[in-house]
C-alpha cells in the first residue's frame, strides 16, 4: 500500500502531541489537562486507523475486480475485521 503525504502528516502531527503529553508530565501540569491531550490523541489514532483501512480497501477492490482473486464481501469483511481489532 502507499501511504500519502496526508496520512504521513497525520501521524507526524500525533507524534508532535504526544511529545507534548510527555512535556506536560515533566511539568507535573494537572492531570485533567493530561487527560483531556490523551482523549484528542487517541481520537486522532482512531481516525487515522480508519484511513488507512479505508484507503487499503479501496486498493483492494479494485485490484480485486482486476484480478478476480478475491471478493468484494471478504475484503470488506477483513476491513471491519482490522477497524475492530483497532478498538
């Protein structure tokens, strides 16, 4: 799969909050603040995790109409499968 300059950024700017997680701890800064930069953190991981299967799966189907190998449904399927396991 290639992964976009978009879905590289996002993960760049996951990377710049989590430094500035770590910061904040060093700082001893209230752990409602703390919290509250995590919970926009992992909103971001899942959003991100929801790109990617997405943009794979639309790969896949239409290397799959290609191709033949495999079905619509089962990639689908193995699409959900990963945004669950994600969870």
């Amino acid at each position: 799969m290639n992964y976009d300059d978009q879905m590289k950024n996002r993960v760049k700017r996951i990377e710049g909050q989590l430094r500035g997680i770590l910061r904040m701890m060093e700082e001893n800064k209230d752990c409602k603040e703390v919290i509250t930069q995590l919970s926009a953190a992992r909103t971001a991981i899942d959003r991100t995790i929801g790109v990617v299967v997405s943009s794979n799966l639309v790969e896949c189907v239409q290397k799959a109409k290609e191709t033949g190998e495999r079905s619509t449904e089962e990639l689908v399927k193995e699409a959900v499968n990963l945004l669950v396991k994600s969870r």
